[in-house]
C-alpha cells in the first residue's frame, strides 16, 4: 500500500513530542466568491473595506497542512474516525508561509496550530481518534460562548431550524457553485500537501479515493445559501471555530451523500452575531462525518447595526 503522504515531518527536541510540517504558502481559490450577489471576505476590496490587509484564506484550507501530521499519529484509521476541531485566531494571506505542529496530549488526543513567520497564531485546536466522547476545541468554545439576545442580523432564526434534507456529492470536475467556484480537481493542483490517497485511481485500504478534510467542509457548506435561514444580508461572514469529526469514514467523491443541517447554537461576540451549524452527511443510515461550523457575521458589515 502507497503511504498516504511524502510530507516531511519533523519531531522538536525537548518540546513534548511536538511534530510539524513543512512551511507552505495555501493558495486563496475563493476570490471570485459570491454570496447573496455580493463579494466575501476572500475578495481583497471587501476584506480590506473591513480592515484585513486583503482576501483572506479559508481556514479549513489549513487542515490539509494538519492531516499528514495526525496520519503520521494515529495511521490511516484516522480517516475512518479521526476528528479537527480550530478555533480561527488570525486572518492569513495568499502568499504568507504558514506551517502547522501537532502536540500528541494522550494515546488519542493532540493539540495542533497553525502558525505564521513571525509566530502569529493563525489557529489551534485539537484532533483526536476514536470515540469523540471528549468535546473539540470548537465545542468547548461554544460552551463558554454568550447567547444571542437580541438577534439583528439573524432576526427570525431559531435553535433547531432545519435545511431541507439533499443529496450532494463531489466529481472530480464539478464546480462547487457561487460560493465555491472551484472543482476538486483544481483543489488537489494547488493543495498544500498532495496525497495519492486523493486520486481517482487511488490505492487505498477501502479500495476508493479519499476527500481531503478541507474538502469535506466544501461539500457541506456548498449549497448553504439554499438553506432558508433568516439572515439579513448583506452582510460579510467568516468561520471563526469549526470541527470536522469524521464517524464512519473516510468520506469519498463521486459518492452521493444525504446532508442534513440543523442551527445548535445562535451567540454573539461585540463585533459578531454567530449562527452556529451542525452538518452530518449519511450514506444509508450510517452517520458518515460531522461538521460543526461557527458562521460569524460582522456587525460591521450590517446596515442593521450602522
């Protein structure tokens, strides 16, 4: 069996058994999203209007540096059960170098982060494998955080809605839609840490290709603006914490899934309103993966709070 990976890895003397990867330079592919017809946070003119020094990378891109790192840890089980849980600290930009470092904590748990040049934390978090009985560090994020009281960019949504339960899947060559205008294919020509794991001809324990972690909060968020939450736009979002948990895994392409999506959480910080979204896609009635995503609003943003 081909190793899932050829990223080098390196071991830190005298720091605990910390591990890390190279340093890399992610490439933004969402600078021509749209949403609700207007531009995102990765657009450079609407990032800048909201003080970031341009466009700004997706934060799960950088799960792709922090893979090899937990296949290295736990084995290629961890695409079967294996979990990233990040709390987003910092904006990062096309161009900077970031690398990631994973600190083992138990038999199956670690700390992992995400960091720039010059030390700036761009994320950290947790990933484990197993039985997930242990929150994230997004989860226990959403335990500390304050209750929306007063909703005004998210008048009208309530714990509990659901989005109408679809089928989604990913080909190679699709294009993930308005707010992923780019294919899987294009994804694995600019990902950071290649894999033939993530090849249509892969030679892989469950005899079929492998999605990359990053991509599996693709197939989950793509069709979010068809999920009839109340938000009133326009407004600017960004993921601030999320955690991809993988159940039954690994998640494939060119597999039809049935996505199921439920608001768990509405919460607010003094810059934001946040909606917060659990995701689960089925194959039958197997739980496949679980996504839990903070969609942070900026009240900045809002003509709701000019």
């Amino acid at each position: 069996m081909t190793a899932a990976f050829s990223t080098p890895i390196t071991t830190l003397a005298d720091q605990d058994g910390v591990i890390e990867g190279p340093w890399r330079k992610p490439i933004n592919l969402l600078r021509a999203q749209t949403y609700d017809d207007h531009a995102s946070i990765h657009d450079d003119a609407t990032a800048q209007k909201l003080g970031f020094r341009g466009g700004t990378i997706e934060g799960p891109t950088h799960f792709s540096q922090i893979t090899p790192l937990l296949v290295h840890l736990w084995g290629t089980e961890w695409f079967e059960n294996g979990a990233i849980s990040a709390n987003y600290r910092n904006a990062s930009y096309e161009g900077e170098e970031v690398k990631a470092q994973v600190k083992p904590t138990s038999s199956s748990s670690a700390q992992i982060s995400v960091l720039k040049l010059d030390g700036t934390v761009v994320l950290t978090g947790s990933g484990a494998i197993g039985s997930h009985a242990e929150p994230g560090a997004a989860l226990a994020k959403l335990q500390r955080a304050h209750p929306l009281i007063e909703p005004r960019i998210l008048k009208g949504a309530s714990i509990g809605m659901r989005a109408p339960s679809r089928v989604v899947r990913m080909d190679y060559a699709q294009r993930m839609g308005d707010l992923y205008p780019f294919s899987l294919q294009e994804k694995l020509a600019n990902i950071t840490e290649p894999s033939p794991f993530y090849e249509r001809s892969a030679a892989t324990p469950w005899n079929r290709p492998v999605m990359p972690v990053e991509m599996i909060s693709v197939l989950c968020q793509h069709l979010a603006s068809d999920d009839g939450f109340p938000v009133s736009f326009p407004v600017v979002g960004l993921f601030a914490d999320q955690e991809i948990s993988l159940r039954s895994g690994p998640v494939s392409p060119e597999l039809d899934y049935r996505l199921e999506r439920e608001i768990i959480a509405l919460t607010e910080t003094p810059k934001t309103e946040s909606m917060w979204l659990c995701s689960r896609l089925f194959c039958g009635d197997s739980l496949i993966a679980e996504m839990t995503l903070n969609q942070a609003f900026l009240k900045a943003s809002s003509p709701v709070y000019a």
